[in-house]
C-alpha cells in the first residue's frame, strides 16, 4: 500500500510541472529510501549524465536531482497495471521491457520520448510476443531476454535482442522450471546474480550466456551500495549477526568460472517416452481390474443352494413389507466379506437370485434425501 501512495504523491506533485528543472515544490521522500522500497525492481538508471526514477517499473519516470529531490517527467495519463518493468539506457535513450500484472504479460519493448515525453512501442523483427513471463538483463548493444511460451509450460526460451539492429534471435531452450523470480537480481557489466526458487543462487555470465552456481546466497541487496550490489568486481549484500545487527556482506567473484561449477538446467525435455511407458502402465491396470472383476462377478444365472435360500427367505420374511438398511440385509445375506467391492457383487448376485424365485421380493430404495443412500424393501407372498 505505501507504494501506492508514494507514487500518487509524486503524480500530484509533478503532474502540472513541464520543466525539467528541479524546483522548490520537488522534494520527495531520498531516492535511497525510494529505493529501498522498490529493489525488487530495477528502479533507478543512469543516462544522458542523469539519473533517472521508474517507481515498481511502472510508466511514471522521474529525474532525479540531489539526494532528495524528483521532478515528473512523463505526462501520461493512462499507465494501466502493469509493474516490474526492465528499466536500461541504450545509446542515450530510455528503454524498458516486459512486465506483468492483473493477469496480463508483456514482452514489449518501449522507449521515452523525451520530446512527446511519453512512452512508445519499439517494434523487434522476431521477438515472440504469445509469452507469459520473461526476464530481461542488458550487456552492451544487447537485450538479453528469458521468455516462458505459457502457463503450463515448464520450457524457457534465451534469445538476444540486438538493440541497433532491433532484431531478436533465439538462442536455446531449456527445462527451467522455476527460474523466474522476484526476490532481487543483482545486476553488474558483466554478470547478473539471481536468486531462483528452483537453485537458489546463481551467477549470469552475460557475455558468455553461461550460468555458474556459487556456494553462498544473500538476503537482500545491500542499502549502502544500493541495489546494482555489484561494484568493483565485488558483490555485496547485508544479513543479520547473531545479536541480531545488520552486517555488510561482500563476497568476490573474480574467477568465478574458476571457482565455481558451470549450472546446466536441463534441455528441454521429450515427453514421448514417458508418455508412451505411462499409457502401457495404464492400459495394463485397466486389464487386469476387468479381470479380476470378470473372475468375481457371478453370473446372472448363477442360483444358490435351495437350503440356504430357504433360511434366507425365513428371516427375510420377518421383516416384510418393511425397509432395512444394507448393514441388515447383508447379515441376513451371510456376507461377511472385507472388500466392499466383492462384497456389493456378491448381494447384487444374491438379490438376482432371490427375486428369480420370488419376483421383487428385495427392492432397492433410494432416499429422497440422498440418492447416495439406499434401503430394501422386503415383499414375499
């Protein structure tokens, strides 16, 4: 909720201010605090020689001046719900791709016009634009993009947008289920540290498209080095001590290709066997149920021995022209069965054969309650 009112505030404040000046009605909360608040997201970028705001990768942009002070620099009116957009600087000009929100999925690419001051589609010759997650870093003139074709779809596509050409290119595809997260990236020149739900920590090397996986993790970006965490070939975090103190953490990767193991995540997978192995495994269930049903499952003519349908019809008959339950019909029955499914043939076989010798003798009787629940009626002549 305090983002929200962060980001109405700034709209009140700078939405009639035309001038790219820092003015005295221009004071905001510090953009470290800002930040703080938005880290998730890559909220601040430097272009131009200035340093500019996307509060939640929102349409709203901000320069920001001083320590403490943004100006309004967009005058968009419509900004729909879309959050967490990648924002990146390309030959002096503000981009942003992606991201999602109220059930919508971007993989647009969008630049600001700082004539119109507005924000405007970027057409990419072959960019796939049916994807419902992505995830964007940026490594020279390049756009790297990780796009997920759907929802139920486990396989992830790595292209690269080539940012002057405006082309796209794919480049693999693999099984990557659960590599898009939100908990932070840490994005350096070079590489890119992300925290994935399905391994935890892992180093991006943008150049050589290769992952690495590192034998430590973070908490949360550090605030003293701001949410990049990545600075001088070191990348930073902050944790707590066992007094409960808040620490700085540093760690160095130079030579991490060295130092840690290259990450595969599994090439996109063929179903075909799996699939083929699961259907013969059913149909050779399937097979053998109506077996053993066949085997169980008494004939329609099979007839019981006259001494024991005369006891039966003796006991049925003290309960004639009543209901009873099926608990009572079974121990009239002498079913004393375990399998409830051995033991429902065998009362319907029961049943068959009563009713050949003396018709509608037992009735089923469904409640008027519950169809589920059924009682007998009892009628010998």
């Amino acid at each position: 909720m305090h983002l929200f009112i962060i980001i109405a505030a700034l709209t009140s404040v700078f939405r009639s201010n035309p001038s790219f000046e820092a003015s005295a009605g221009a004071q905001v909360e510090a953009p470290q605090l800002l930040q703080e608040k938005s880290q998730q997201h890559n909220s601040f970028v430097d272009c131009e020689g200035k340093t500019w705001f996307n509060p939640e990768g929102t349409l709203h942009l901000f320069e920001v001046v001083g320590d403490s002070a943004a100006i309004r620099v967009d005058k968009s009116i419509h900004h729909g719900t879309t959050y967490g957009r990648f924002l990146f600087c390309h030959d002096d000009k503000l981009f942003m791709f992606g991201g999602q929100g109220m059930f919508i999925f971007q993989t647009a690419l969008i630049y600001f016009d700082k004539n119109n001051r507005e924000w405007f589609d970027q057409k990419i010759e072959g960019l796939p634009n049916n994807r419902v997650k992505s995830y964007a870093t940026q490594y020279g003139d390049s756009l790297i993009v990780f796009t997920k074709p759907n929802i139920d779809a486990s396989s992830i596509e790595l292209g690269v947008v080539n940012l002057n050409t405006n082309t796209y290119q794919k480049v693999s595809e693999f099984d990557g289920a659960g590599f898009f997260t939100e908990d932070f990236t840490l994005r350096g020149e070079r590489i890119d540290y992300l925290e994935t739900r399905l391994s935890k920590s892992l180093i991006f090397d943008k150049a050589d498209l290769r992952f690495y996986k590192p034998n430590f993790a973070f908490l949360v970006p550090s605030r003293d080095y701001g949410t990049s965490g990545i600075i001088d070939q070191e990348i930073f975090a902050e944790s707590l001590d066992g007094s409960n103190n808040r620490i700085l953490k540093k760690f160095s990767f130079a030579g991490y290709k060295t130092n840690f193991p290259e990450y595969h995540f599994n090439s996109k997978r063929n179903y075909t066997y799996w699939w083929a192995l699961l259907a013969i495994a059913t149909v050779s269930v399937v097979f053998g149920v109506v077996i053993y049903r066949k085997k169980t499952t008494p004939t329609t003519d099979e007839s019981l021995p006259e001494a024991n349908l005369t006891e039966m019809l003796v006991e049925l008959k003290n309960f004639n022209n009543q209901l009873i339950d099926a608990q009572k019909l079974q121990s009239i029955l002498n079913l004393n069965y375990g399998n409830p499914d051995s033991m429902r043939v065998k009362m319907n076989a029961k049943i068959r054969a009563i009713n050949a010798e003396y018709p509608n003798a037992i009735e089923r009787v469904k409640s008027s309650e519950d169809s589920r629940l059924v009682s007998y009626r009892i009628s010998i002549k």
